[in-house]
C-alpha cells in the first residue's frame, strides 16, 4: 500500500467518524437543551408538533390562532406547527420522543392511563409555579388534579369530551321511531324496527383502538356496575355483562364493523348508512361539513340508556380530558418563559372560546357565553346535558393501563366473532392487565 | 510473500470505516436489544433486572405463539409459493414471446409502488359492504362466499398471504436477470441432442439458476419473517389476534410500555431469521459451473 492510499484512507476515516458523530450532535435549535442566553436577541423557536391539523375541526382556527401570536411576536417568538394529521402517529411519535428524552418544546396527548408515566419521566416542564400565579383559576378545578403528580403541576387540561348517543331523527322516523330510547329494552327495540326497515342500527368498529365500540362498552360497564365500577377491577360482574351486551349490539351493525376502523365507521353514520353513533363533540364540526342530506339539521345527542337493574343513573356520561398540553423541560429561562407564553395565549378564555364556537368542541378552560354567541345546536345539547348528569365518568381506555387499552379491539372482535366466550374475552383482558 | 506490520495497519485503516459501521448500526444495536430483553423497562422510568422472565412471558403467550406460527407459514409461502411462481413466470418470459417486455413491466411494476398504499388499495378490495372482491363475486353468482375478508376468524390470515404472493416482480427481475446470463450455445447443443423446450429448462436453465433462486428465498423468506406494513394496515393483528406477526407483536409491546418484552421478541426474531438463512445456505449448496 503506497503512502498516499494510506493517508487516503486515514482521511476517509475521519471523515466517516465525523459524520457519526454529527449524528449525535444535538439539536441546539430546538433541542430541550438548547442554551440561547448568550444570544438574547435571538428569535426564539417553539417547535409544536400537532395534531389539529388537516379533517381535524379545530384545524382552521387554531393556526389563525397561531399565525396571530407568531405575527405578534415577531422577531421574537415563533412556534413552528409540525403537522401529524394521524392520531396513532402521533402517539407513536411523541412516546418514542418522550422515552429518547428529545421531548418537543409544546406537544399534545390524550390518554389519561398514560399521564402518570410522563409525569415520572422528569423530562416535562413543572409548570406550577406559573400556574399558581392565578392562571389555573381559568380551568376547572378537578381538571388541574388529573395533572398534578407529586405536588407539581406537570400539564396544562385542556380540551374535554362527553359522549352521548347521536341520533339521526330522519332514519329514526323511517323505521317509525318517535322517541330517543330510556332504557336498553327500548334501544334494542328500536334497533330491531331500524333493522326490518333495512336500516345498520349503529356504528360499531374493532380496528384500530376500536374507539366508537370502545365507548359503547364504557357506557355500558357504568350502566351496569355504577359509576365506582372500576375501583373493583375485571372481577365485578359488570364489565362481563356488558361483553355480553356488546355480543348482542354487533347484531345491530353493520356488516364489516369486525376490522373497521374509525374511518369506516364514522363514514357509515355521516352518509347515513347507519342511525346510531357514538362519539364527543369534536366530531360536530365533521358532522356539519361531511353529513349528507344536511344531516346536522335532523341528528339530536342524548345520554346513553339505562340499564334496568344496574347501579348507573338516567343521564349519566362518560367524559373525560381529550387533550392535555405538555411542555418540555428547558434549561434555557428565556425559551421557558417563550413556551410559558404560548401556552397562556392558547388557553386564555378568550381564545378557547373561539376554538369552542369554530369547533364544537368543549374544554376545561371557563369562558363565558353570551346571546350573541352562536354555539352550535348539538354543543349545547352536550353542555347541558353534562350539566345536569348525575356522574361524568372517564372511559374505559382512560381507567385501565395502555396494555389492556391495546388488547380491547383483539378481544372484542374474538368476542363477537364467537372466537372466545364473554368470560375468555374478560381472562384476555386481566391477562394484559398482569403481564 | 509475508505481510508485515505495516501491511496490517494498512489493512486496519481500510477497513476501519466499515468496522466502525458495522459495529454502530448491528453490533451495538443487537448487543443492546439482547442486554434490555433482559429487563423490566417501560422505557420512562428505570429498568430493573428480571433475567429470563420476559421469554417466559412470551412464550406463555398465546399471541406470541400465532405471531411465530403465522410468520412461519408466511415464510414458507414465500419460499415454496412465491419464489418458484416466479421462476415459472421468468422461464416464460425468457422465451421472449410476443410481448414479454410489457409483461414483464406489469409484473414489476407493484414493486414500484409504497407497500402502504398497496395495502390501502387491497383494504378497499377486500371490504365486506363496498369491496370488489363482493362485488365480483356478486356478479358471477357466488353470493355465498361473500365475506368480511379481512374481519373474518378463517379468511382474514390467507386473504392477507394471498394478495401478496402476486407480487412477484422482483424475484422475477433477479432470476431472469441469471437466465439472460445462460450461453445460448447450451441450449443450441440440447436442441441438437432433441431435448425438448421443458427439458431445457429442468435440465440447464434451473440448475444454472440455483444461485439466483436460493437468493430469492433467502429474501422471501426473510421478507415474510420481517413483515408488518401489510399486516398493520390491513389488519392491525385482528381479528382476534389471528393474523398478528413478530413484529406486530413486538411494536405492540413498545406501545404499551413494554419495551424488555419488546426486545426479547427481537431476540426471538434473530435467532429465527438466522437459522431460516443458514437452513436455505445449508438445501442450496451452490455448485460452481464451468461456464
């Protein structure tokens, strides 16, 4: 080997080593580490991957919201929207980020089991001291205990859900129904008038995280075991009842609900090829651009049946925190305080509310409305019909851990395929639950 | 001629790049998927040491065991179904028939296209109320096999290895690619001796093609223990589970914070993949050809 192909070759060395360790360099840009103090002049950049982009209906207003602060914080501030339009994406990308420690600076997410796991990670902004200041007096109390782990406050509460039955009142009529169904006798009644008029009564799913049936069974375990039901575990007698009441609904659904997923089942209601669906306020904005026949004219919500004999109450509902706020621990006070910022400005009543009025959607953050605001029809419906519930209970994904969440779609559709018994659907589930 | 000390330094110094990469991007990340198959880790907060307890856990798992099973089966339809379609279909075409280059293009050509929107595509043809597998079937009088393909306990796992073993360009490429290479003074001498055009092709194209073909059932096989893109999309593992593969399994785990459970399933998937390429390098003892 001539000398020249040595030095060559050490040099191709070096070079290759270098670039390895570019890879690793971190990202002083947006990275949670980045130290900026020496350069305060510097246009502080909030890296904010989210997910209200795209179908989502808070899509529109919340980048008006937020080409409104970038505008107004020129030269000094700007949040940078990575857009995620897929939800299972997103969740896949902010665990992977999360358990890395590459943290974004402001990011979403929406699964109550998994929030005390964040919370230990010590890679989320304490975001007490700001909060104590005399912010957290604009949100619900009980929402800011969901996020305070070991005295800190760790999150910011933010949009909520309720999930009543949606009715579609012109399919209803077809099959000569005239009255919303009380009690399950009645609901299935009526299934059975929509199902000789050729009418799929509801929309069931078991693909993805089986999310509409997911919340049929959430409603029905609380009918059934009352709202402490999950303080007792797979073991009250509830949660096997309902298997056996969800056996019974997929006879009332139509034919490709086993593997359908979110898409498919939501598109079957919004096109009217079912009667029945199940899903939270943020879906009235889909319902209102997509619904055929203008279809949001004749779709009314109401609380989910009772169950006669169970320990749940008439108008009880299952709601829960559909999004909490997260924020990056940073070592930089300047970038802290950029973050700190936005957060204030995306949870200021004024501008929830304008979210709420665009969208539909509910959140935990207190505004006021007045005659003046046009609130719409069915977001109304919710609000007082959560106002006057007797429980609001989160559901059964946001009770039991990621694991058990996971395996609900496999069961179920074991279940109604007639692939494992309702008490082999409840073992599936308290295995996932031990491992 | 002896090598001296600088020769070896020399040596090391060429090979330095590639060791160094071989050691970031396989050693390193094998060494530690073996090492953190050995904990209870959710990934957040700190590991502890639990031994062997995550293989005893999968391996008390019944999913786990249909996600072995079903990527066995897979592989075999790849090595046994897949590869010799293939070979039939490039046998074929090296006649050069009327023709054969738009065919071969149409058989290539889905290997062009992103496995997700493939999959897509075939989620819509399988579907139980607007598919047009139903709707085909419809037409030609054979309402009673309509189904849910994809949602159905029996149909769900085949439908999946069904459309798949269709796509068999690649294969097709490589060993026709082998074929092409084949002296045609071969094939002039068996004409002369009266061999016919099957004999021709068990005779001297097939064996002088061995090369080729245990390659593509190496990737076949491989392919069919790696998969998840069309298992994902299409089915998500369901329905019950039926139809969940390796790493299905294993980025399930990662959802749900089990990341030792995670990884001993990666280690499971090695161990299979290695001894799947060993047995294949072992059945195609590749003979050297004088040609």
């Amino acid at each position: 080997m001539s000398k020249t192909q040595r030095i060559l070759a050490l040099l191709l060395a070096v070079v290759m080593l270098t670039g390895l360790a570019a890879c690793s360099k971190p990202n002083t840009e947006t990275g949670t580490a980045a130290n900026t103090s020496e350069e305060p002049q510097k246009e502080i950049t909030i890296n904010f991957p989210s997910i209200w982009v795209g179908k989502d209906s808070k899509a529109g207003i919340m980048s008006e919201l937020i080409s409104a602060f970038n505008q107004e914080n020129t030269g000094k501030i700007k949040v940078v929207v990575e857009e995620i339009g897929d939800y299972q994406a997103y969740r896949d990308k902010m665990r992977t980020n999360i358990t890395t420690g590459n943290v974004p600076d402001v990011f979403t997410f929406d699964n109550a089991s998994e929030t005390q796991l964040f919370f230990r990670s010590d890679k989320l902004m304490d975001l007490s001291s700001y909060l104590n200041e005399g912010w957290k007096n604009d949100f619900i109390a009980s929402a800011i205990k969901d996020v305070t782990f070991d005295n800190k406050i760790m999150a910011i509460p933010y949009e909520f859900g309720v999930t009543p039955v949606w009715y579609n009142t012109r399919l209803l009529e077809k099959a000569n129904v005239t009255e919303i169904p009380k009690t399950y006798t009645e609901f299935f009644d009526m299934c059975e008038k929509l199902k000789a008029a050729g009418i799929a009564p509801t929309s069931q799913m078991t693909g993805e995280n089986a999310w509409t049936s997911m919340l049929w069974y959430s409603q029905l375990v609380v009918a059934i075991g009352g709202p402490d039901v999950y303080k007792n575990g797979f073991d009250d007698p509830a949660f096997l009842e309902a298997a056996k009441i969800m056996q019974k609904m997929y006879q009332y659904t139509t034919k490709d609900a086993v593997g359908a997923t979110a898409g498919v089942s939501a598109g079957h209601w919004i096109n009217e090829r079912t009667a029945i669906f199940m899903n939270g306020p943020w879906f009235v904005g889909r319902l209102k651009n997509e619904g055929v026949n203008n279809m949001y004219d004749v779709v009314e919500v109401a609380p989910a049946p009772v169950y006669e004999g169970g320990k749940g109450q008439e108008g009880g509902y299952i709601g829960f925190i559909q999004a909490y706020i997260g924020a990056a621990k940073q070592t930089d006070k300047a970038k802290e305080a950029a973050v700190v910022k936005f957060l204030k400005y995306i949870t200021s009543p004024e501008n929830v509310k304008k979210v709420s009025l665009a969208s539909g959607a509910m959140f935990v953050v207190k505004f006021d409305l007045g005659s003046a605001d046009n609130v719409e029809k069915l977001q109304a419906q919710m609000i007082e019909q959560s106002n006057k519930a007797p429980y609001i209970v989160p559901h059964f994904q946001g009770n039991v851990k990621p694991a058990v969440a996971s395996e609900f779609p496999q069961a179920l559709s074991g279940l109604i395929l007639g692939d494992k018994t309702p008490e082999k659907f409840i073992e599936q589930l308290k295995r996932a639950d031990s491992m | 001629m002896r090598k001296t000390y600088k020769d070896y330094i020399g040596m090391l110094v060429f090979l330095l790049p590639a060791i160094v990469l071989f050691a970031a991007f396989f050693l390193y990340p094998v060494g530690y998927v073996v090492v953190t198959s050995l904990l209870k880790w959710d990934g957040i907060t700190k590991a502890t040491f639990v031994g062997l307890n995550n293989y005893k856990l999968i391996f008390t798992d019944e999913v786990f065991l249909t996600s072995i099973k079903n990527n066995i089966i897979w592989a075999l339809a790849g090595g046994l179904i897949q590869v010799p379609l293939a070979l039939m279909i490039a046998l074929i075409l090296a006649r050069k028939p009327r023709g054969w280059k738009i065919f071969r293009t149409v058989y290539f050509f889905p290997n062009i296209i992103s496995g997700v929107a493939l999959a897509m595509m075939w989620s819509a043809i399988f579907n139980d109320e607007y598919g047009v597998l139903n709707g085909l079937l419809r037409i030609i009088g054979l309402e009673s096999l309509q189904r849910n393909w994809l949602g159905d306990l029996h149909s769900a796992f085949p439908s999946l290895i069904i459309y798949w073993l269709f796509y068999i360009g690649y294969f097709m490429i490589i060993i026709l690619a082998e074929i092409s290479s084949i002296p045609e003074t071969y094939y002039e001498a068996a004409s002369i001796d009266g061999a016919s055009k099957l004999k021709q092709d068990l005779f001297i194209t097939i064996p002088l093609c061995k090369g080729s073909i245990s390659t593509c059932m190496t990737l076949a096989m491989v392919y069919g223990l790696r998969q998840f893109e069309q298992v994902y999309m299409l089915t998500n593992g369901g329905p019950a589970n039926k139809t969940s593969v390796m790493v299905l399994y294993l980025y399930k785990q990662i959802q749900n914070y089990r990341y030792g459970m995670a990884n001993a399933s990666g280690v499971v998937l090695i161990i299979i993949g290695a001894l799947v390429i060993i047995t294949i390098k072992k059945l195609f003892r590749v003979e050297k050809y004088q040609m």
